[in-house]
C-alpha cells in the first residue's frame, strides 16, 4: 500500500466533498433530535428535566474530548470515527424502539450520556482529517467550506426538528438521526480509505497521552496564544447569543420575533462570509482573516449592547455574523496548521474545549454578574474581554509555527488516491 503523504499545495477535493457532505447530513440530523429531544424534555418535565438532559449530553462530551484526542493520536482515525459512528447509529436505533413504547424521561437521558461520550471520542479524529486532504492555504479553504455546513445545519435542523416532533413523536427523530448517521458512515468508509494505523507507543498509555493537548500548550507559544484567542471570542460570545439577548429584548419590549431576526441575520451574515472563504480565503491575508475580523467581532459585541432599535442591531449582528464567517475557520487554520500532525488529535481537543467548555461557564459567570451590573453592563464587559481575540492573535503570529519535536510515531496517512 502506498503511504506516502500527497504533495504539500494538492487538495484532494473528493474526500473533502465526502467529508462535508457527510457532516452536513449527520449535522441536519443532530440539530432535528436536538429540537425534538429538548421539548419531549419539557413536556416530561419542564426546565428540570431540560436541565438534566442537557448536562447528560454535555458533560461527558466535554470530560471526553480530552481522552479523545489521545485515542485519535493512538489508534487513528478511521478506527475511531468508524466504530463511534457505528455504535452511535446502533445507539439512536435502539432509542427510537425504547422511546416508541415508554414516555419517560431516563430513555433519554441515557440515550443523551452515552451519545455524549461517543461524541468526544469522535471529536478529535474529525478534526484531524481535513488538514490530511488540504495543504498550506487551501486548508483555509477546506475549512470555510466546513464552516458553512456547521451554519446551515442549525438554520434548517432546528425547524425539522420541530416538524417531526409535530408530525410523528420521538422515535422518528431518533429515527432520522440514526439514518443520517448511517450517511455520515458510508461517507467515511471513503474518506478515510487507505488509511493506516499510527505505529505505537511503547511504554505510553492512553491516559498518560490523554494530557498531550495541554503539553502542547506548555511547549507551543504560537497554539498557546491561539488557544487563548479562541477561548476568549468563545467566552465572550456564547452569554450575549444564548442568554443575554433575550433579555435584553425583553428590557425594551421589542416582542420575543426580535430574537429570531437578529439571530437569523447573523447566521446569514455568517453563512455569506463562509462562501466567501470556501471561494477565496486562499488570497486574504492571514492578518486580515484573523486579527481585523477578530478587532472587528469584538466591536460588534460591543456595539450590540448599544443600539437603539430592532433594526439597527440586527444590521450590526449581520456585520457581526459577516466577521465570524471568516474569523472561525481562520482559527481552525492557524491551529491546525501550527500542531505537530502526529499530536493533532491532542491538539483539536483543546481547541474543541475552548469552544464546547466555554459556553456553560460563560452562562455561569455572566449570568451572576448581571445580577448585580445589569444585562448592558455585563454585555460590554464580554465586548470587552473579546478584545483579548485578537491581541492574542497578534501574539501567536509573532511566533513559528512550530518547535523541534522529539522522535514520535508517524500519523496515519491517506493512501494516495
């Protein structure tokens, strides 16, 4: 079998096109149960129940992630992505025959604990199969065209979600999304043929390979400081969208549709830019993708909390939603970019983390402040933290992009197609 990695600038553009096609199906699928697992949820037992089913799903999908990377760097890819796509196909399968003959909330939180932690194993190994199939700048590519599966799949998953739970009842989300798994699947017996497994470790074990992604941290100046921006824009964004929006809604009595518009122009906004990107991020500067929209989102963040009118802010969430379409995958790029390949799996779950392991705490710890400072208030104290974005950014540029390694194990590469 020919192993040898491909050409540093080709773009091996039909696995990427199965690779999104796949997460656009599995992603579709996972925002409808989503929807439909959340309000069974309230009808079993309102905001306690929703509370507890979304801790089920989110807690052990963060603690995971940092064992995943360490599984992916192990054992490679394909063995992981195919074997928790499998189990969580099976998992949905067996849910819809359990939630089709008993309306109880433990099904589903069950069926939300062991899907949590099947996706942080999962995690990871997806996010080292990109920068296998594009190189140099046409990973920035490949990752704004990733982008936009990940903004359109709520936009149209969370009212097909909403359709099936109207139409039929659980089992026939459940259902979908263990069809949709099944795609994502199929997809992946092609993305990820030819590949072979790592050459392992002798004497390193899973658990002590479980803290690489923060080793790496330690020993990487420029992946420390993307870390940093990342968690910072993370932090700062997630009580504004999730939280503080409704309320501040609610303060000037604008009717709870404002909400919807100024999310949705957003996710336009966003989706807009992310073509862009898909087409040509390859010919933006790096410091334009990155630093500028990052200066830029936490203006708008800012700005947000100041605007007078319905219409005024869902312009500036547009502007905001334009920015982030091209900040995001630019973060991914750098990252992955700056992280040895044979440690990429460790180092895709701490960027994982500084996204899925912000948004709870930031929910916390601005929620709290808001008691005492106001939503306003607190609202421009995150624009104000998301300025470290892009400081950070600054700082992380101003680093190589890689140190000299030790002697490691090889990464499992893509037979040459």
């Amino acid at each position: 079998m020919d192993t040898t990695p491909e050409p540093r600038e080709r773009v091996q553009w039909g696995r990427v096109g199965s690779l999104v096609g796949g997460q656009a199906a599995v992603q579709l699928g996972s925002f409808a149960l989503l929807i439909a697992m959340n309000w069974t949820a309230v009808q079993l037992g309102g905001t306690r129940a929703v509370t507890v089913l979304m801790l089920a799903a989110t807690v052990p999908r963060a603690l995971m992630l940092i064992f995943g990377g360490a599984v992916a760097d192990t054992l490679g890819p394909r063995f992981v992505l195919l074997r928790t796509t499998a189990a969580r196909v099976a998992l949905l399968a067996v849910g819809a025959v359990l939630t089709a003959t008993a309306q109880q909330l433990w099904p589903l939180v069950v069926i939300a604990l062991i899907e949590g932690v099947l996706l942080g194993l999962a995690g990871p190994a997806s996010g080292v199969l990109l920068p296998m199939f594009a190189r140099g700048e046409q990973l920035a590519r490949a990752n704004s065209l990733y982008a936009m599966v990940l903004r359109v799949a709520p936009i149209l998953g969370a009212p097909a979600g909403a359709f099936l739970i109207t139409v039929g009842e659980l089992w026939v989300a459940l259902l979908a999304g263990a069809v949709t798994g099944a795609i994502w699947f199929g997809c992946l017996l092609h993305v990820t043929h030819g590949f072979v497994r790592p050459r392992p470790e002798p004497g390193v074990s899973l658990v002590k390979r479980s803290g690489d992604g923060f080793r790496l941290l330690a020993r990487h100046p420029r992946l420390r400081w993307m870390f940093v921006a990342a968690l910072c824009l993370d932090m700062a964004f997630s009580w504004p969208a999730e939280v503080a929006l409704p309320l501040l809604v609610s303060e000037r009595g604008w009717g709870v549709s404002a909400v919807g518009v100024v999310l949705a122009a957003f996710s336009v906004g966003a989706l807009g830019s992310s073509a862009v990107g898909a087409a040509l991020a390859h010919r933006i500067p790096m410091f334009v993708r990155l630093v500028v929209t990052g200066a830029g989102l936490a203006a708008g963040i800012l700005v947000m909390a100041l605007m007078p009118t319905v219409v005024s802010l869902t312009a500036v969430a547009a502007g905001v939603g334009l920015l982030s379409g091209l900040n995001g995958p630019a973060i991914v790029t750098l990252y992955q970019q700056s992280a040895p390949e044979e440690r990429m799996g460790a180092a895709m779950s701490t960027l994982s983390l500084a996204g899925i392991g912000t948004a709870p705490v930031s929910i916390a710890v601005f929620s709290s402040l808001s008691l005492a400072l106001g939503v306003q208030t607190t609202w421009l104290v995150c624009g104000a933290i998301a300025f470290v974005s892009p400081v950070a950014a600054v700082l992380a540029l101003r680093h190589p992009a890689h140190t000299e390694e030790p002697a490691v194990t090889e990464l499992p590469v893509a037979a040459a197609a």
